[in-house]
C-alpha cells in the first residue's frame, strides 16, 4: 500500500499503473493534482473491476492547498486541522 500526499500525478498514465492499494490527501488548491485531474482519476479507478471498492480512497480538504500536508503552516487553523487528520 502507498500513500499519495505530495506528488505530481499524472492522470491517465499514473493511475493506469498502480497496483498496490493508495490513499490520496487531496488539497483543494493543487496545481499538481487539481479537481479536474483527481476526479477523472477517481472515475477511472471506479470503473476499472480490478479496482476492488476500497482498495483507493480519496481525502480531500477543503481550504487547503499544495504541499499542506508536508509543509502546512500549523498556525492556520484549518491547515492544523487538515494535518491532523489527513495524519491519522
């Protein structure tokens, strides 16, 4: 299993490949992984039946932005709490 939290992903080619069960942390401004890109990318593991329910799960935060996760300013509120979870 593979967690995907700060990382440029390229949709269709890195979504294609992955085989082993992925987490994806998903900030609401991300220039390496934006809206359009994670949902065509949730679309495609849905419909591919190798792609068990479960087997990839998406987080998304709200209010956060690229890099929260790894370098997220703790004072925010809202970054805190991001953090907080997306670490659990």
């Amino acid at each position: 299993a593979l967690v995907t939290a700060h990382g440029e992903i390229r949709v269709p080619a890195d979504i294609q490949a992955l085989e082993k069960p992925n987490l994806f942390i998903c900030a609401a401004d991300d220039w390496a992984f934006p809206d359009a890109a994670r949902l065509q990318a949730e679309a495609m593991l849905l419909q591919q039946p190798q792609h068990a329910p479960g087997k990839y799960l998406f987080r998304y935060y709200p209010k956060t932005y690229h890099g929260f996760m790894a370098r997220g300013n703790d004072r925010d509120p809202v970054i805190r709490e991001a953090m907080a979870d997306a670490y659990l």
